[in-house]
C-alpha cells in the first residue's frame, strides 16, 4: 500500500505537471498571436519609407542652388535659373516666391526634359505621353493631381498701438488666431470685392467644409482648415504664370500668417504615396518660418501576394481579439471588483479596447481610403486634399504602436513563474513609496529652475522662448546635451551661473538619489526572499524534466517506488515513522542472530537510539 509521504510527492509532481503544461500552452498561444500581430502592424510601414523620404525631401525641399539652362522651346522663357537655395534658408517673401518658381516648379513640371537634344528619339517621344508628363524631375513619383497654395491671413487693426506712435502708425495686425482671422472676400490686389461678382479666384475664401480641410498644428500655432487658395497649373508654363500673377498682385502681403504649399506624389516602384504639408509662417514680427512636413503612407495596401498572406493574418488577429474579449468579460462577471484589482487586468483590458479601436479605424480608413481613389479617377486633373486620411494613417498607426507595447509588455507577466524575472516588477513595488516622495522635491526644485531660466533667457535665446521649450531644454540638459555657447551669448553672466547651479544641484545630486533609491530597493529584493515569487517553481521543474529526458539525472520532484527491501528516511523524520523503523532495524539484528548463531559468543550487538537515528539519517 503506497505511503502517505509517496502520495503527497506524487500529488506535488502531477500539479506542476499541468502547471508547467499550462505555462507552455499560454507562452506559445501568444507569441502566435504577437507574430501575426506584428505581421499586420509592419505590412503597412514600408522598410523603404524612409529612402522615399529622403528622397523627397532632398529633391524637393533641401535641393541646393542650382543654375541651369533651359533649352529652346522647352517653355521655360529667357529664365536662365531653375532653382534657388533650399527651403530652409527662406527668410523673407522674396526668397520664397524665387524658391517656388525656381526651385519647385521645375522639380514638378520637368517640361525642359522634352526637348532636352541628349534624349532619344524614343525617350523623346516617351516623354511626350500623357501619363508620363506627370511624372517629377527624377522620374520615379507621378503627381497626383495638381499642387495648390493655401493661405490664412488677419485683419487690420487686430491689436493696439501705444499712444505715443498712435499717429504715426497706421495699422496693427497681431498674431493668427480664431478670432482674428480674415474671412471676408476681395478683388485682385485685396481690394474690396464687388458683391455681385460671384466667381472663385485666389482673393475669395473658401471655408474648411468646402476644402475638407481640417486643423493643422505648426510650429507656432494651429490653423484653420480654409483659406484663400491659389492652384497652380498642369505644367510649368501655367504654372509659372500662375506665380507671376500672384506675386504681382501682391497676394501675400504683411496681413499673411500661413501659406500652405500641399501636393501629393504616387511612387508606382514601391506602392507608396508622399504627402507633402509644408507650412511657411509669417509672425507679426516679420520673416518667413518654414515648417515642412512629410507623410510616407500606403493606400492601396491588397497589391502583391504577400499582402494575401497579410489579410489571412488581419482575420486570425481578429479572431484572437475575440476570443480576448470573451475571456475577459467572463473573468469580470465571475471575479467583478476583484478583477480590478489586478494590475494584468488592466493591461489586458487595455489592449482589448484598443485592439477594437482600431478595427474600427482601420475600415473608416480603408473607406475613406476608397472615397479618395474614386475622385482621382474620375477627375485626375482636381487637387486631392490627403490632410484627412493621413490625419487618420498616423492615428491608426500609433494605436498600433500601443498595441504592441502593451501586447510585449504583457511577456512579464507570462514569465512571473521564476523569481529572476519577477525581480525588477518586486524592486518597483519596493521603490514606489520613497520614490513618490522623492519625485515631489525633484519636481519642485526642477520647477524653480525652469521658471528662472525661463524668465531671464526668455528674450534671447529661441529654446527658452515658451514654457514647454525651457522644460524640453532642461530635460536635455540634465542628459548632457546643450549649447552653453548659446546659453553665455544670451545671458553673459547669469546664464552660466545658474545653468552650474543647476548642473550641480539636479545632475549631480538629484539624480544619484533617484539611482540609490532604485539600487537599495533592488538589494533588499535580492536578499529578501519573501519578496521574490517563484510561482510553481516552473524553471527548475522544466530543467529537472529536461535533464531526465538527456539521461542527466533523475527528473526532479520525481518520485522513487518503494523498496520493500530498503527503508529510506528524511533527516527531519517525525516520531511515529521513526519508530517503525527502529522496528524494523530491531526485527533485523533479531533474524540476522537467527541465521548466525556463531554471532551469540561475540559480545551482544547493542545499537543505542541515538546512533540508530544518525544511521537512518545518513
């Protein structure tokens, strides 16, 4: 009959058994769902986005001065140069109606390259096809539709001049906003419009319903969505006339604050569009800002074979989302507040309700996506406004990007079983009281120093000129990354002292607090072992199993069958075992004299208790 100890040890191996099983099980589960998951977030982010970027960006934006000759009848007229400086060198509008018309249009409209004599007649007459003169300088983008300028102005007399240049002063406008933007309709030149004049020129405004425009946020404000529009030609000529006419007329003038240069190019090589949403500002202080922006998406996402092993994966990601969903809610009904108790609980839950977010967003932009495609066939002459679904591509991509933070970070919890793992979750927990403690005196001082060097490099210096860009700077000098040329140029001697203040009292001795706070809460988790859970203690069981599967050893936790011929004891043996043994130790010197008798002349074998116990515990 098997004993009490045999059946508890064999009890204790079953249960890690399906422990470990179980353990397994999950692990493998998710790492196939964080594949396939993977899988559908990178499908839509081309490795090569960035060299279309690049590209883009040096063509069209960064191109240095160049100086080129057209050739004869190639439409360009008697202008000997093609482009200017690039964009980031624009300080005034002078430089930027010279960059428009020198530098972009001829990168957009290559119309020179026709009657270029270094071209075949078979290049020649590819060139000349419809389809083809879409195409940009480097022949590898199309333009999609046309491109357009959009501008956003003030009204007159928007803020108040000082008494004493009352008189002298004709005409404040302040910075964009809202509430003083201008929305009225003029004639050529911003003169007042004639009411019964109904056409649409660059003068008449367009609200941001008509242009489905949306808000945009620049560098030194967020605009609105209309405008007064300006769209330039299919070709340089037009397009060039279009320039003319506007610079003439004085279509940006000091009631300017944001000119919107939008258009969009199709890569055909690599299925990608670049969307293009340069934004030049124009403050009330005068010069241009440039703030260009680029978008690398993909619409058309369904083209290719791979792409069908893509959706395949978007359905079993899918599905696995349900099954999520169902498991939790079936946890929440059968564990209701306790539920929330759990830290996991809300990482999990988390991700579901993201997870489902984006199920939405990806068919609204798969729609909306659709919606676009069918304008452009029908009138691919039109402006395309890509402002929205791009708005919706960075949102769905960075719900994503959430997903699989958390998806990832949820590897933590499925490795709690070994203490190793769980160590830095325990230093945490260890950590979080004197670290809430702390982080309320770094802040405070952090604080003070942000609102002094705010206060006093405010005027000077362009990195302190808003609250958030001081808080930015000082983050940043707390890593070590700084001008201080730029911080003594501003501020010759109470920059430098406050900023060694500031060096020795937050980089030095702040930070090394927060450091010896982290390090003494992970030395008491180390030698705390009440600290450490060591759930199933799964490793050692899977090493154990692993060894007796090598021939190494004997799986730990196994269980020895009984020996009916040996008795085998534990050091710590309760009372009433001991004393079976001892029985038995007694029942075999009894049988041994039996079968011995020469052993009765010999002095009698005498085995104290004591001794016996130290027998049986060897």
């Amino acid at each position: 009959m098997p004993d009490v100890e045999e059946l508890s040890a064999a009890r204790e191996k079953r249960f890690k058994e399906m422990k470990m099983h179980g353990v397994i099980r999950e692990i493998i589960f998710y790492v196939a769902f964080l594949y396939l998951l993977m899988m559908v977030a990178y499908s839509n982010r081309d490795p090569r986005s960035s060299d279309v970027y690049n590209t883009v960006w040096n063509t069209f934006l960064q191109c240095g001065p160049e100086t080129v000759t057209p050739p004869a009848g190639s439409g360009w007229g008697d202008r000997a140069v093609l482009t200017a400086g690039p964009l980031t060198q624009i300080t005034s509008q002078e430089k930027l109606w010279r960059w428009l018309s020198m530098s972009l249009v001829p990168r957009l409209y290559p119309d020179h390259l026709v009657a270029d004599p270094a071209l075949n007649n078979s290049d020649r007459v590819a060139l000349v096809q419809e389809d083809v003169k879409r195409f940009t300088v480097e022949h590898n983008a199309m333009l999609v539709g046309r491109p357009r300028l959009r501008q956003l102005r003030v009204r007159n007399d928007t803020c108040e001049v000082t008494s004493v240049f009352r008189g002298h002063v004709h005409g404040c406008r302040d910075t964009y906003g809202p509430v003083d933007q201008e929305s009225d309709d003029y004639a050529a030149g911003w003169q007042p419009a004639n009411s019964s004049d109904a056409a649409v020129t660059p003068w008449t405004y367009r609200k941001a319903s008509e242009l489905d425009g949306w808000p945009y946020w620049a560098q030194m404000g967020v605009y609105n969505g209309g405008g007064y529009l300006a769209e330039l030609g299919l070709d340089a000529n037009s397009s060039l006339g279009t320039l003319d006419s506007l610079k003439e007329a004085a279509w940006l003038d000091p009631l300017t604050r944001a000119l919107f240069l939008e258009f969009v190019l199709y890569h055909p090589n690599v299925n990608l569009y670049t969307v293009c949403l340069t934004v030049f500002e124009f403050p009330q202080t005068g010069g241009v800002i440039p703030f260009p922006r680029l978008f690398v998406i993909r619409l058309d996402r369904y083209v290719g074979s791979f792409m069908s092993v893509v959706m395949g994966a978007e359905v079993i990601v899918a599905c696995f989302i349900v099954f999520f969903t169902v498991r939790e809610l079936r946890l929440i009904c059968k564990q209701r507040k306790a539920y929330f108790a759990e830290f996991w609980n809300w990482i999990e839950m988390l991700v579901v309700t993201l997870s489902w977010v984006s199920i939405v967003m990806y068919f609204y932009r798969l729609l909306i996506s659709n919606q676009l495609s069918a304008q452009y066939r029908k009138d691919k002459e039109r402006f395309l406004n890509f402002q929205y679904v791009t708005m919706w591509e960075e949102l769905y991509q960075l719900f994503f990007s959430w997903i699989i933070f958390l998806s990832t970070l949820k590897f933590l919890r499925l490795l709690r079983f070994n203490s190793r793992m769980s160590m830095l979750w325990q230093t945490l927990q260890a950590a979080a009281s004197p670290m809430a403690s702390f982080m309320i005196v770094f802040f405070i001082v952090f604080l003070a120093f942000a609102l002094m060097m705010h206060a006093i490099l405010m005027p000077n210096n362009s990195e302190f000129a808003s609250f958030a860009g001081t808080l930015s700077t000082m983050f940043s000098m707390m890593l070590n990354k700084f001008d201080f040329a730029a911080l003594e140029s501003s501020c010759p001697l109470i920059g430098p002292a406050v900023f060694v203040l500031f060096t020795l009292l937050v980089s030095f001795v702040l930070v090394n607090m927060f450091l010896t706070i982290v390090i003494e809460a992970f030395q008491r988790v180390k030698h705390d072992l009440s600290m450490q859970q060591n759930e199933y203690e799964i490793v050692e069981f899977m090493l154990g199993r692993m060894r007796a599967l090598v021939g190494l050893g004997n799986r730990k936790g196994q269980v020895q069958p009984a020996s009916h011929g040996y008795v085998t004891a534990e050091p710590d043996l309760d009372d009433a075992r001991l004393q079976r043994v001892l029985k038995r130790i007694d029942l075999l010197v009894d049988t041994l004299h039996d079968e011995c008798p020469d052993l009765d002349d010999e002095e009698p074998v005498v085995v104290a208790e004591s001794k016996k116990r130290r027998i049986i515990s060897a």
